[in-house]
C-alpha cells in the first residue's frame, strides 16, 4: 500500500514524465518520423523502461513490495494525460498527423515496455523473498 506521501510525489512525477515527453514529441518531431530515429527509439525502451522504474522507486521512496504499486500510478497519470491531450489538445503535440500517430504508437509501446520491466522486476523479488523465507 502507498502512503499518501508517495502519492502525492508519484502524481507529480506521472505528470512531470507526461509534460516533459509531450514537450518532446512537440520540440523535436524529427525524432518521431526519422525512420532510424523512430526505431532506435522503439529498441531503446527497455533501456528507459527500466530507468523510469528505477526513477519511480527513487521519487516515491518506495520498497521492492511497493513498485508495482507505484509504477502503475505513474503509468496510469501519464497514460491518462496522453489520452485527454491526445482526444480534446492534439496540437500539443503537434499538427502533423503522421507524426501524432507515430507519437501515439511511441507512447503505447514505451508505457508497456515499462509496465513489463516492473512486472519482471517484481516477479524477480518475488522469487527472492521465496527462496530467502521472508
């Protein structure tokens, strides 16, 4: 269970990530439709998968047991973020419609890459509080 605390700081980084990404998407849409650039971004997202995780446990302070909690929350602000700019303000992001649709799929790929990672992540101390007798 989270503290109220983590929370607080766990939705701020939800929306901090969101702005900061968006703003991305925004400022550099060369990134998005660049054939090399865009790809290099897909096969990158383990590496920021695991990075976002690690930067969620740092923010929220939280325990092994927490992390999948708290990732969640993350991913959930974020992804709900994306969604409403994305429906009702998609000249956030931009006016070009292949580079929203790319953006889009970017966005979905990269939040599920997260979400595996912290699921292995738990899975993996799962194993380890079995194996030690915790």
């Amino acid at each position: 269970m989270l503290g109220k605390a983590q929370i607080v700081r766990l939705v701020a980084l939800g929306a901090a990530l969101w702005f900061l990404v968006a703003l991305d998407i925004r400022l550099r849409p060369g990134a998005i439709l660049d054939p090399v650039r865009g790809t290099i971004s897909f096969l990158t997202a383990p590496i920021a998968g695991w990075l976002s995780v690690l930067l969620c446990r740092w923010v929220g302070r939280l325990s092994v047991h927490q992390l999948l909690a708290g990732v969640t929350l993350v991913g959930a602000v974020a992804m709900m973020l994306d969604g409403a700019a994305l429906r009702w303000f998609s000249g956030l992001y931009g006016f070009n419609e292949r580079a929203l649709r790319l953006s889009a799929a970017w966005l979905l790929w990269g939040y599920g890459v997260a979400f595996a990672v912290v699921l292995l992540w738990d899975e993996r101390s799962r194993r380890q509080s079995l194996r030690s007798g915790a």
